[in-house]
C-alpha cells in the first residue's frame, strides 16, 4: 500500500477522464499486500492481473502511450514508498514510436506474460490465504528458481561483438 497510496488522487484522476491501464503483478516471495490489490479492484479503468511465477519474475517496467509515442521506464524500483523516494534505485527512461525493436521486445514479453496470468479477482481469497500463512517464505529467501536464458537482440549483439574485439 506505502508505494500505491501517494499515486492514488492521480489513478482517480485517469478514471475520471477515461484513461485505461493495465497492471501486471506476481507471487515473487509474496511480497504484495493483498490489501493494495483490493484497492486497483476498485478502479474500473485498470485491468489486474496476476503472474504465478513458474520462473522469476521481478522486472520492474513502467510503460505509458500518448499517440504514437510510447515512454517508459525500467529498473530496479518497486512500486513501494521507500522505492520511489529515499532508496537508491537505478531506473532508465526512454521515448520511443513503436517500431523500436526494444519497445517489441518488451512489449511482447508482456503481453505473453499477461495471457499467462489469471485476474485478480479470480485468485484473491487464496492468495490472501498464501500471504497470511505462516509457511509463506519470507521477503528476500531464495529458493529453487529456474534460470532463464535470454538471447540478445540485434544492437546486444553488435555491442557484444564490438565489446569482444576491443
């Protein structure tokens, strides 16, 4: 709740004016207040839904459209409080039209994600069950976690290739 309360006037303010959204959250270590997924129930302009991670999952991406124009940022902040505004968080910013092979990227690894996830509304009461157990393990405890491979677009590429004949 700590980092969706001060964004709370201005998720109103988009729902008075129509404007939609869409938040993608996850089971990573339990982390989420199942009270701060009550309250995005409450907006009719948002679409929640929830990862159950068969992997890691913990990307932290911010992506906002106005016309063609896309801005984003992505980082290490977490939509906390102390994220947001006293942590030291690495975050980078970007603008971009869509057909920037980077937007794709992301863009298609969300909405692969996102047809992977169930509504929140569908699987509340038992996360609230998962999040109150005391067998739930705790913030910052790793356990098994699948290792996933990724494979470097091209511009990855031709810095890696540069980077190795340097």
């Amino acid at each position: 709740m700590s980092g969706l309360t001060p964004l709370l006037q201005d998720l109103l303010e988009l729902e008075h004016r129509g404007v939609k959204g869409k938040i993608l959250t996850t089971d990573y270590l339990n982390f989420i207040e199942p009270e701060a997924l009550e309250k995005l129930l409450e907006f009719s302009n948002i679409e929640v839904k929830f990862f159950y991670q068969e992997e890691g999952f913990h990307t932290k991406g911010y992506f906002f459209k106005s016309g063609d124009v896309y801005t984003g940022i992505i980082g290490s902040s977490n939509l906390t409080l102390k994220a947001l505004t006293v942590n030291k968080e690495w975050n980078l910013g970007f603008s971009s039209l869509y057909d920037c092979e980077l937007l794709q990227d992301i863009l298609g690894q969300f909405k692969e994600i996102w047809g992977k996830s169930s509504n929140v509304s569908d699987i509340l009461d038992e996360y609230k069950s998962t999040y109150n157990s005391k067998d739930r393990p705790l913030q910052g405890s790793i356990e098994n976690r699948a290792v996933t491979s990724f494979k470097p677009n091209s511009m990855q590429r031709e810095f890696i290739s540069i980077l190795m004949n340097y």
